[in-house]
C-alpha cells in the first residue's frame, strides 16, 4: 500500500466485479467481503504489495481492471493463509490471490510489471520436468528471463554465494535430480489439463 | 361530605423508629392539628397494622388518615382502604433513609412531614368520575394502507366495532403497490410475496369492520368516548359517534423534482425507486429512453433523506427496498449487475441477513456519496470512502434514487384552513425555539427556526378538529405526528387520537403492522378509561378532573391556550369548558390561572398552598434556613426517593412536596413561600424543549417560562433572584438528587436569610 491511488479517470469496467465473482477460484465469496481490513492488517508483507487484499478487493468492485490485474498484491502473497484463517466473512483470500495471479498471467497483464511471474515460470518449468526444482537451472531460467545481458549480470553478482552454496553442499554440481516416476507425473499433469479444460477453468 | 374522622397513623418499621423520635411526631398531630386518633405501630404494613386501620374504618371511627410512613410511591395496595382518603407522609426514604437519625433537624423535618400530610389531608377528596355521556365503543381508523387495515382487524378481533375510512377508491396504500415484499418472517432472507391482498380480503370480510373508501373527514368534535366525527363521501355528509380513532394516514414520497443535484431530470433513466417498483410489478424492466433491457443499475442511497437541506431524517425503508430491488434485478437476469451505493447502510436486526443475501447473490455495495449523477453518460460519480477517491459508475442502464417519506401528518388533497387555524397551528407546535405561547406570560418572539417552512408537510387537516386550539394532529419537528416517540408511542397531543405507521416516523409494513397493534390498544384503553371517568397515560386510573369556577373565572383564556392536549374549550360567552375524558389531569390549566379558581378534588391550588404554610419556620438567628422543593411526581420525585433507598444524604433544610407536573405549579405558592419565610425556592422538573422528557409535553417549558418572570416578583419583594431556581432532573438522575439540592442549600446558605421570616 506504498502506492499512490490509480488514476481514476480511466480504465474502469463495470463488469468487472461481475467477472471475478464468477470466474476467479473463491470469486463468489469474495462478494461477502465486508472491508474489516482484516486481511490487510494480518498480512506479514502487505507494505511490500501495492494494495493489501482489503482494497484490492474493494478495487474489483469499483471495476478498477486495469490496477488490480497488473497489481503485485497476487504475486507477493506468499500463501501463509494468516488472511484466510482471519477473515470474519469467510472469504478465502490466499485462493483468490492465486487464480488473480493465474488468470493475469494469462491475459497477458502481469508481464508487463513482475518479476515474479518469470520466476513462477522457471520454477513451473523445473518442477514439471524433473519432478522436483533444481536450484541452478531454476535461477538460470530467472535470470536469462530478463534477456541475455541482465541474466549475464544477475549471475555474476550472485556467483559468490552460489559457490559458497557448493561448498557447503547445499547445492550440487552435475545432472539435476529427478523423480522416479516421471512418466506418471506427466500424465497426472495432463489429466489435470484435461479436466481443467472440461470444467472450463481456463 | 359526612363528618370528617381523620386520623394519623405512625410507622416505626424500616429504620423509622430509630431515626426520629415518634413520640414526639405523634404529640405534633394532636396538639397542634387535635387529631383524636393517632397510633403508633411497628409496621403498619403487616397485616397487624393493616387489620388495625381497617377495624378502624369499618367501625366508623375513622374515614381519612394519613399514613406517616414510607413514601407515596410504595404499598399503593395495601394502604386502600375502600373510599377513606388517604394521604402518606414519608418518613422513610427522605427523613429516616437520608437524614442522621437521632439529629435535631432530622426531628424538625419529621414533624413537618406530619404537619404537610395532615394539612394535605383537610383539602382532599376522594374524586367522583366525570363519565362520559353518549359512549361509544368504536375505533375509527383513518386510512387503508397496511397500518389501517391491520389496525381495524386487531380492533376488530379485540372485540371492537370499526369504522374504516380511505380517502382513495381502494384498500391497501402504497403497499399494494409494490411488486414484492421484503423478507418479514423467517430465515429473513428472500424477497417474499406481497400479502397485502390478503389482509385486504380479510378486513372486506370482516363484519365488524365498515369500510368507506372514497371518504373524508370534514369535522370531529367531543372527546374519547364521544367524538363526532362528520364523513363526507362524495360530497354526502353523515356523521358517526366514536370512541377513539387511529391515524394511519401514511406517507407521501418526497418530492424528486427537487433532486435535481442527484441527476433527477437529466433522463428518463434517472427514476425514482417508486417508479422501479412499477416496472418490477409489471414484469418489463427496460429502459425508458429506447426500450433496452436493463442490465446494469445503480441505486443512490439517501436521495433526500438524511441531508439538512432536503429531508434531515433517516427514511429508514429505502436501505432495504434498494436491496431488495437490486435482488429482484439481479436474479431475473443473469447478466444483470447491480450497484448500491450507499453512505451507511441502515439495515437493522434481521434485515442483516437479507443484505448478507444482497452480497452473496452478487448485489455490489459501494461505500460513499454520490457527488455527481449525469444522466446523459449514464454515470454516478461517488466518493468512495474505501479507496479515498472518486469512482464512475458508468456507462448504465438506469439509476434509482431512493427518495424517502414524508409523513401525511396533514392531507395534500384538502384546502389549508385559515392559517391563524392551521400551518400557524401547526408552525408553533414544531418551533423548538418559539416561546410556548403562555398567554400573559409570552416572551418575545425567540430565534427564528430555520427549518419550520421543511418541517410542515403542506395540506389540510386530516380530522379537522374542533378544538379550540386548532383543527390539526400537532406535529413534531421534521412533521410526524406524534408526541415522544420512545416514551409516549403512539400518543399524540389529542387524548384518544393516537398514530400509527410512518405518520409517526418512518417504517416498513412489518414495523408498521406491529404499529398499528400497539395504536389500536391504545385506542381500547382510551375507550374504557373514559367509560370509567378515568384519566389517560401517564396518570392511568386518575379519576379527578379539573373542575373550573366560573363565579371567579375571569375568562382570561389562559388555560384554554396553555393545556398541552387541547382538552378546554370555549363557549358562546368566552367561558372555558372542559372536556375530561381529553384531559391528562396535568394540572397546567391549573397552574396557568391567575384567580386559582381550577381544582381538582385531591389537588388544588388551596392545597399546597396551606401545606407550604403548615411548616413551621424558625426565625432568622436559628441558622436554620428552608428551601421549599416543588418536585414532579413523574421524574424527580422517584429520583429523590431512589436516592433516598441508596442512602444518599442531603440538607435536613429542605422540605419537598410532589406535584402532578411543573406545568401545575402556581405563581401563588411561589410568592406564599416567599412570604412565609422559605429562603430558596427550587422547582425540580422533566427537560423541556424540542428533545423534553416531560409526560405532560409541554407542562415543563410552560413553567419555565412562567418562572423566566419570578425575577420581577423577586425583585419587587427585595429579594435576590437566586432564591428561586428550576432544575431537571430525570428518573435516572438519583446520585445527582443529593448534589444539586446541597449546592442549591450551599448557596442559600451562604445569603442573608429571607427578610419576611416571621411577619
Ligand atoms: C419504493 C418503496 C418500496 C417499499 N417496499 C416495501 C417492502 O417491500 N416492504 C416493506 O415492508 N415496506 C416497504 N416500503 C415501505 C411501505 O410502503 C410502508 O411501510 C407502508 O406503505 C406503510 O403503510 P401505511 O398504511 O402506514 O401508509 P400508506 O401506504 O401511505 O397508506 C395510507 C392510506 O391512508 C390513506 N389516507 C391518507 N390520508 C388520508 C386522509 N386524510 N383520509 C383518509 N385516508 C387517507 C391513503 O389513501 C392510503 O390508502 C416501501 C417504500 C417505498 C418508498
Ligand atoms: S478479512 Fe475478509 S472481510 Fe475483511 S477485508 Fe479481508 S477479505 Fe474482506
Ligand atoms: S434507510 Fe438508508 S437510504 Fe434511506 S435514508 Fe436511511 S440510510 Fe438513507
Ligand atoms: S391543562 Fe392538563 S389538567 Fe388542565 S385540562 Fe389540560 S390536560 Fe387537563
């Protein structure tokens, strides 16, 4: 909540609201959102979002698409459910931040402002391969995410504790760890797709 | 009257004995007032001493007494004893309970309890009724809407006949209007159907109850128990005799040609939510400007309501109409979104569930003030007070404002009568600030009140009362009718007229058909009491009724003009008449008149006067002042005593004798005080002015205005005008009792005594 208001003069959909109640995972219950602020006073990183949940919330209402779809508030909760466990109205707020973050990502609004949804990305991409998230090509992934250059920087400068990692064997040199069964992990993913297709979750 | 056979009965119970030396108050009654019997009993509420006094007054040995013991206010029961009057001199709570036992002061104030009791008891009566002659036993409701009809089925199952009058050609009011209800049973959650067809069937049905629909009334004289009401239907006029009435004349929406500011106007998608309803009931919500489904709305809260340059008060109903709007909106298409913004959402006890309903079906709730409605995009512009901005709601279908309700205190359809008659009638009954006109006593004109233009609903009167005091319902402030909404429901200011509905104050049909319940028991109570002769709220049973003597009244009308329920009139030679059964035995009238020729037969001027003279008063160098407490029986007298039963203690000096209302108070007793001796004068008395507490309406401001002149009375005596002091003081005030009478002691003290001591 460090940020100045959005500016109001544009960007609002009056359908938006109407949107998120029915498309976004917990959006019906969101409607029972009292604006206690509960949420927002328990949140252990809520100086670090742009809006803690309590307006972000009151934002969907206002129809404000354009802020709450590029906000940081989806990408910087860090799924401690203190909110959840809180709220007096019941409003699962972690799950709601979660599909804010997905279905920003798929529309194509968060790319444009976080950090965070490249690292979702490289994390997404180790974790389905292997099994497991490889701590090295992870960060690699991150870091090239921002373009040859920045990925080349971003590695120098954290070169020295990666080593100090190796040292102390919190991190190995060699092929990356995987799981046994990683044919079965495959088709776990796919029915999931398959069923999110069918129930139209996406 | 036979032989009066007083006698003087002395309570030793409660702590009494070991206060005062009862001996000693016994010697008092008979030698200085030669009461034969007196006896001394060491409780006279066993049934020992009840069984004495009662042998007493069957053997014929005794047929008036006075009971010097606890308070009047307690063991009202036990202390009957068929028609003997009986007068209680306490001792308890404000001698023994309060006082230092055993102290010389304690003693003197003890003795002139007695001495004020036996004195009261020469000039009592027991009270012979004034029945009412021609009585009638029905309830005359007027208006058929929820409130009106509710009201004639409830008089009706009560056992009463009913005369149901309507203005318009049909049942129901606006509540038949109305495409569906709000949630009013359990789980309090979905909209419900409108009923209202049913109670109308009902009330059709219903041989006890006569409906005339097109009707008006032109004319009600007489009093409870006998009004005379003239009905005018389609210009034929009959009249009918009734014994009370119920007002559920309604309301009127305000006026939203004077919305402008919220958009009213600019589109004829700018509607009102009484319009909505309309289109609701029909079935066709579309736009009215190009016949386009609505599929986006907002609802502006408030429009009118709770703004002091429209309407000050709350409407209370449009909260919980929006939500059930946009419900109804919102579930006939799924498309549909519904936006409610709103200031505070006033949705009290089970209308939380139907607003977290509102919520769940997808109702949006905006928190903030509309600033800017346009109705050419379409948008209402609001400070929303969540974010800290202003937000556009906008482009949409249509835009409800929810205007609110303006009571039918007075008639629309009807001619104003004269204005000295009418708007001036009802102009002064709402002026907080106007001086209660107290005729010989006015004040100058006081501060002129801003809103009493807004707070006349425009219109005839609905009764057309034959009172002297004017044909109109008085009214409150923002125009309801009706005299203390918390204290006096129901009650207006014309005994056996009660109101109902929001006429009263604003409300929905459930709220309004429990209304209606409550006005028509008053309605019964009224009824009976004035077959029996017996005075209405708050002196319930009160047989006594002011009795004028004309051979002195000097037909100076000051008691016509000053009773707060309008219960005197005038005849052909400018004599005032009473009419008991309007009045409320407050004893203003009798205050007010100059020659004290008003009396009751158990309290009258002549009365507490001589009780104020039986005291006796030491002279000048005893350091022993008096301060005379004249408390009103209905808030200050009970404080005194709960302080007494807390066991406060305040200046033995003091002496204090209830009364009926501060409106009763006399000039006379004042400058009789003065005369005796008495050093301070404090009158103890309900709140007055626009937020008063008094029971008797106005009875307070009426003494405090009279009391505004003492200080030339004072003056002209050579007397310092602090002598005489008025104080309120409410039943919940018992741990100040002790400190306002001591810093008025303090202060008296402090003076030279009174210089008329012992003239
Ligand atoms: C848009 C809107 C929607 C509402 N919806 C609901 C709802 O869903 N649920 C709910 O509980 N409440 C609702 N209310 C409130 C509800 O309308 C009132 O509570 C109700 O109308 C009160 O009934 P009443 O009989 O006192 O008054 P009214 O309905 O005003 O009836 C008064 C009757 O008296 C007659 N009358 C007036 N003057 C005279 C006269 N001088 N002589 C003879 N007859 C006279 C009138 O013709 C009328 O028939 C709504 C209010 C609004 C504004
Ligand atoms: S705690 Fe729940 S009700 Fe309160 S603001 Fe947060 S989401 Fe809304
Ligand atoms: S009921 Fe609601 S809308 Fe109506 S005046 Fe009161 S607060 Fe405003
Ligand atoms: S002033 Fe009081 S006592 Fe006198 S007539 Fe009026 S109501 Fe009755």
């Amino acid at each position: 909540m460090t940020v100045a208001p959005p500016d109001t003069s544009t960007k609002y959909d009056l359908d938006f609201a109407k949107w998120v109640y029915e498309n976004i995972e917990g959006g019906d219950k969101l409607a029972l959102c009292m604006q206690c602020g509960v949420c927002s006073g328990s949140c252990p990183i809520g100086v670090q979002m742009d809006y803690g949940p309590r307006k972000l919330f009151m934002m969907i209402r206002a129809g404000m698409k354009e802020e709450v779809m590029t906000s940081s508030t989806q990408w910087n909760c860090t799924s401690c459910y203190r909110c959840v466990v809180r709220c007096p109205r019941s409003v699962p707020v972690t799950y709601i931040l979660q599909d804010l973050a997905a279905k920003s990502a798929e529309l194509g609004y968060a790319q444009k402002t976080n950090e965070n949804v490249n690292f979702a990305r490289s994390f997404w991409w180790s974790a389905k391969t292997f099994g497991r998230t490889d701590e090295r090509l992870v960060t690699a992934l991150y870091y090239f995410s921002f373009g040859l250059k920045e990925g080349y920087q971003r590695g120098l400068a954290n070169l020295k504790i990666a080593l100090n990692f190796v040292k102390r064997g919190r991190m190995h040199i060699g092929l990356p760890h995987r799981i046994k069964g990683r044919r079965q992990l495959k088709a776990i993913l796919a029915k999931a797709e398959e069923i999110a297709k069918r129930e139209g979750l996406h | 009257m036979s032989e009066k056979k007083p006698a003087v009965y002395l309570c030793k119970g409660c702590g009494i004995g070991e206060a005062v030396d009862v001996d000693a108050l016994e010697t008092v009654a008979k030698s200085e007032f030669k009461i034969g019997r007196c006896l001394q009993h060491a409780a006279l509420c066993s049934d020992d001493g009840l069984a004495t006094i009662r042998n007493d007054v069957e053997s014929g040995s005794v047929n008036r007494m006075v009971i010097a013991a606890c308070s009047h206010r307690v063991m009202t029961d036990k202390f009957q004893f068929g028609a003997a009057p009986v007068v209680r001199a306490g001792l308890r709570e404000q001698v023994a309970w309060s006082q230092p036992a055993k102290a010389e002061d304690t003693q003197m104030l003890a003795a002139d309890q007695i001495r004020m009791g036996v004195t009261q008891l020469s000039r009592t009566e027991t009270p012979a009724p004034s029945v009412v002659q021609e009585f009638s036993r029905t309830v005359m409701v007027v208006g058929g809407g929820i409130t009106g009809l509710t009201a004639a089925r409830e008089a009706a199952k009560a056992g009463y006949p009913v005369l149901l009058v309507e203005k318009t050609d049909r049942l129901g009011g606006w509540a038949a209007k109305w495409s569906a209800r709000m949630p009013h049973r359990p789980p309090y959650r979905d909209v419900q159907p409108n009923d209202v067809g049913k109670l109308v069937t009902a009330v059709q049905a219903d041989k006890q109850i006569t409906v005339k629909t097109n009707t008006l009334i032109t004319r009600t004289a007489g009093q409870p128990g006998a009004f005379a009401v003239t009905l005018s239907q389609g210009g034929q006029e009959t009249t009918e005799r009734v014994g009370a009435i119920v007002v559920a004349t309604g309301w009127r929406p305000y006026d939203a040609s004077k919305l402008g500011h919220l958009g009213h106007g600019s589109s004829p998608d700018v509607v009102t939510g009484i319009e909505l309803e309309a289109m609701l009931k029909a079935g066709t919500l579309t736009r009215k400007s190009n016949g386009a489904p609505v599929e986006r709305i907002a609802f502006v809260q408030c429009a009118g309501s709770r703004d002091p340059d429209h309407l000050p008060y709350c409407s209370s109903v449009c909260c919980g109409v929006s939500i059930k709007q946009a419900l109804q909106v919102v579930t006939r298409s799924p498309k549909a979104s519904a936006y409610i913004v709103y200031e505070e959402l006033r949705t009290p006890g089970t209308a939380e569930e139907f607003y977290r309903q509102a919520q769940k079906a997808g109702v949006i709730f905006m928190k903030g003030k509309a600033g800017k409605v346009d109705g050419g995009r379409m948008t209402v512009t609001y400070q929303d007070e969540l974010l800290g901005m202003d937000v556009p709601l906008g482009p949409l279908d249509m835009i409800v404002l929810a205007t609110g309700m303006v009571p039918n205190s007075t008639n629309p359809d009807a001619p104003a009568v004269e204005p000295e008659k009418g708007e001036a009638q009802l102009k002064d009954d709402i002026n907080p600030v106007a001086p209660i006109k107290v005729a010989g006593y006015l004040s100058g004109e006081g501060k002129a009140w801003p809103h009493i233009d807004k707070g006349v609903p425009p219109g005839g009167p609905i009764l057309n009362l034959q009172y002297r005091q004017g044909p109109h319902i008085p009214i409150l402030a923002d125009g309801f009718s009706d005299s203390h909404y918390i204290c006096f429901p129901y009650e207006t200011r014309r005994s056996g007229i009660y109101t109902a509905g929001p006429v009263r104050r604003p409300m929905d049909m459930a709220e309004s058909a429990e209304d209606a319940m409550g006005a028509v028991l008053k309605a019964i109570q009224a009824i009976e009491g004035s077959k029996m002769g017996s005075s209405l709220h708050p002196r319930v049973g009160d047989l006594s009724f002011p009795k004028i003597g004309h051979d002195k009244c000097t037909k100076c009308r000051r008691c016509t003009v000053e009773c707060p329920f309008g219960a005197i009139d005038e005849d052909e030679q400018g004599r005032p008449v009473i009419n008991p059964s309007r009045c409320r035995r407050c004893g203003t009238c009798m205050g007010a008149c100059p020659v004290q020729t008003i009396t009751f037969d158990n309290y009258n001027p002549q009365m507490v006067n001589a009780m104020i003279e039986a005291n006796e008063i030491p002279d000048e160098f005893s350091e022993k002042p008096r301060i005379l407490v004249l408390a009103c029986e209905n808030d200050a007298y009970p404080a005194i005593d709960m302080a007494g039963i807390n066991r406060h203690q305040w200046s033995p000096f003091v002496r204090i004798i209830p009364v009926r209302c501060l409106g009763s108070v006399t000039m006379q007793w004042i400058s009789t005080a003065l005369q005796k001796g008495y050093d301070g004068i404090m009158l103890m008395g309900c709140k007055s002015g626009d937020d008063y507490q008094c029971h008797f309406v106005k009875g307070s401001g009426i003494a405090k205005e009279r009391m505004s002149k003492v200080g030339e009375t004072l003056k002209s005596l050579m007397l310092e005008k602090e002598r005489v002091t008025m104080e309120e003081v409410s039943i919940a005030d018992s741990h100040r009792v002790p400190e306002v009478v001591n810093k008025f002691a303090e202060l008296i003290g402090a003076m030279d005594p009174n210089p008329m001591k012992g003239f």
